[in-house]
C-alpha cells in the first residue's frame, strides 16, 4: 500500500511540473539574436540602416498605440536615419528627458521597439 501512495506522489508531483513549466513549449533563440547583435556592430551606417528598418516596420504596427499628433510626430522623425539615430540618442538613454512629442509610455515603448 506505501508504495501505490509513493507512486501516486511522484505521478502528481510530474503531472504538477508538466503543467506549470513553459520551457518545453518555447524554442530556444537565443543563438541568433547573440549572433545578429555582433554583426550590427560592424559599422555605424549598418547601425543606421538597422535603426530605419526598425522605425519603417513599427510604423506598420504602432498606430494602435499612440494618438493622431504622436503618430505625426514618429512619421517626422521615422523619415530618415539621422533623425531617428538622434531620437534615440537623445529620448532612450536611461538617464533620458520626456520627449514633449510623446507620452511617458509612448517614449518607452518606441525605445524599446528601436533598441531590440
């Protein structure tokens, strides 16, 4: 009988670690972005081109996040490399001002989106 109750216990135990634990759904991807990080580096126009490609596909997806003028405001400054090199030069070091463009949230959330 101690052994059925044992057993039970370690069923249970693996049925609870089963179901609480999300590592063995998710992939592993830390190898590429490790990768693309150091290959970014190469040169401050590549660090450029990057920073636009990032500002050109958030502007695709942001618009559900910020209001009409903040949105104006990021179209002006996503126009070209300069600007948003200088955006986030200015608005995303942790030390950094409010932006009298954006909100709080809006500011964290476009230096997040450009840093990654």
């Amino acid at each position: 009988m101690r052994n059925w109750i044992i057993l039970a216990i370690l069923v249970a135990l693996a049925y609870y670690l089963y179901t609480k634990s999300d590592s063995v759904e998710k992939p592993v991807n830390s190898t590429p972005s490790a990768v693309e990080s150091t290959t970014d580096t190469g040169s401050a126009n590549t660090q450029m081109d990057s920073l636009e490609a990032k500002a050109q596909s958030l502007k695709a997806t942001i618009d559900a996040k910020l209001s009409a003028t903040e949105q104006q405001a990021f179209n002006l400054i996503a126009q070209s490399k300069e600007k948003v090199k200088q955006f986030v030069d200015e608005y995303c070091a942790p030390s950094a001002p409010q932006s009298s463009s954006f909100s709080k949230e809006s500011q964290e959330y476009i230096c997040k989106e450009l840093q990654n």
